[in-house]
C-alpha cells in the first residue's frame, strides 16, 4: 500500500504492519504509537512520520510504507541529463519519475511528491549566485519530518573518489558517477530502497 496520505486510521495503520486494528488501538491508547483523536469522536488518526519512528523501534518491516510503485526525483540543472534519465526509467522501469531543474522547484517538488529517491546533481546551481543548492536541498530533505523514508543518491563527474566516499558519512546512499550506465542508476535506486530497517 503506497502511502500518499500524510496522516492514517488504524485500519490503515493496522494493514501496513500487518496486524488487527485492534492492536493498533491499544498501541495508540498505551501511548506507544503517538497520534491524536478527532474533536467529538473516538476515531485515531497517526502521522506517517510518527508510524515510521514506531516501526523503526519495533522492528516491524517497512514493506507495508515502501509498497507500490518506487517514485524517484531527478534533480540536475542540465536539461539533457534530466529529460534523458527521465525518459530511460519511464520506459524501463515501473518508477514513478519526476523531474526538477532548481533546488527551488526540487524543494517544492519533494514536500509534493514525497518520492522515495532523490537522485541529486551534487553541482546544483554552481557558478550562479545561489550556488551550493544540492547541500541546501539535502540538508531540507534530511531534516524534514515528513521526508524521513526519502533517501539521497548523489550525481556527479567531478568529484574525486575521496570525496564521493565522504559523502556516505554526510547521509547519502551510495554514488553515482557522470556520465552512468542505466544500470548503475537503477541498481542504486534498488539498493537505497530495499535496506532493511
């Protein structure tokens, strides 16, 4: 069940992780999972973002959130780049694609789209006044509540490999070096969003 709600019943919530609703009633009355009730009713309603923590610390899998189709943001200010990619993993993958030029519109496009990888030029906006947009962006990724399962593939033909390996203690989720085969990109989009939790 892919997620496009920022908020869930107990029915849903019991679905994603695989239990009775009932369950999730106790979780959510115990404090355990955190939440709030609707005014003048009894009905619960969880925050995905809240969810996630509670699976995270009880182990529970994360194939319930992660399910349906993986959708991917492309974010690289060369046209030709995005349209290109774009293009190949429409046609080659069952990926929902989207695609943004700016850090800007990526901002925008990420608290929209909610995508599961964000395939990130790490030279974003160099050489213009707001230069510095893919450290910008990352860092409004990984501290959004709302973005906790996004994970970040950077892009780049001019970093050295000492530098490509920093960036994993720094967040990322692997590399991917310009230019790329297909397969290397969807290989990288596989293995950010199958870890195991």
């Amino acid at each position: 069940m892919p997620i496009d709600k920022d908020v869930l019943t107990t029915g849903e919530v019991a679905k994603i992780c695989n239990v009775a609703p009932r369950t999730v009633s106790k979780w959510f009355d115990s404090g355990q999972l955190k939440g709030y009730r609707i005014p003048g009713s009894k009905d619960r309603r969880i925050p995905v973002p809240e969810l996630v923590k509670f699976m995270k610390a009880h182990g529970i899998p994360m194939d319930g959130i992660t399910g349906g189709r993986t959708r991917v943001l492309i974010v690289d200010d060369e046209s030709e780049v995005v349209g290109t990619l774009k293009d190949v993993l429409t046609e080659r993958t069952n990926y929902d694609v989207r695609v943004a030029t700016s850090g800007f519109e990526a901002g925008v496009e990420c608290e929209r789209f909610r995508p599961h990888v964000l395939l990130l030029d790490m030279h974003l906006g160099d050489g213009q006044a707001g230069s510095g947009d893919a450290e910008t962006l990352a860092a409004h990724v990984q501290g959004s509540e709302s973005l906790q399962m996004t994970k970040i593939i950077p892009m780049s033909g001019k970093l050295t490999d000492g530098q490509a390996a920093a960036l994993t203690s720094k967040g990322f989720e692997g590399f991917l070096r310009k230019p790329f085969q297909v397969r290397a990109v969807v290989e990288s989009i596989e293995a950010a969003t199958a870890i195991v939790y």
